[in-house]
C-alpha cells in the first residue's frame, strides 16, 4: 500500500546565523545590566540602611528626634530595642528603635 503514498521527507532547517559577536555582546550586556543595578539600587540602599543603623546605636538621652509617623521628642531613656521619648512635658511614649527616622539638631523642639 506504501507504492500508493509517495514519503514525505522534510527538509532539514538550517540553523538561523548568530548576531555578529553574539555571545560576547550577550555577556556585555548583561555585565552592563549588573553594573546599573548595583549602583542605582543596591549600593545607595545599603548606605542609608548603614547611616540608620549609625544612628540607632548612636542614640543617647537627650538627643531630639523624630519618628518614621511623624513625633517629635526628646529621648529620655534609651533600651536595647525601645527608647523613651518625650514629647511634652507630661507625656512620654515607648517606642521601638527602628521607628526613629531621624536625628534632629539641638533646639528644635523649643524652636517649633
């Protein structure tokens, strides 16, 4: 029954031709692509995670400062993971370290 069907044979693709110094431009681009990472996302965080670590461990009483929802105080009394701020002269709130956004500079809080 095969002499009725003629074989069909297909024909071999070839293979399509590489870009002109392909791989060495695929190496380089992702290179590239690795150097933009690092020095616009990775090297800055690390440095402001690095300045906030400084600060938290620099923390002492009487240093004024701010935290990350917007308080204002004065640290009374600085723990391994709370401080003591006082933010008037009748309240004092307990809150953890890592909440401090910022260190402000002597006199701000008589100035506002």
């Amino acid at each position: 029954m095969s002499f009725l069907i003629s074989a069909a044979h297909a024909q071999e693709a070839a293979a399509p031709a590489a870009p002109p110094g392909g791989d060495l431009m695929s190496l380089l681009m992702l290179g590239g692509f690795v150097v933009i990472f690092y020095l616009m996302i990775w090297r800055p965080q690390a440095k402001r995670a690095k300045e906030h670590k400084n600060l938290l461990t620099g923390l002492q009483k009487g240093d004024e400062v701010v935290t990350s929802g917007g308080i204002v105080g004065k640290v009374n009394k600085v723990a391994d993971d709370f401080v003591v701020l006082e933010v008037s002269d009748t309240v004092e709130l307990k809150i953890q370290k890592v909440a401090i956004a910022a260190a402000l500079p002597k006199g701000t809080l008589k100035a506002i």
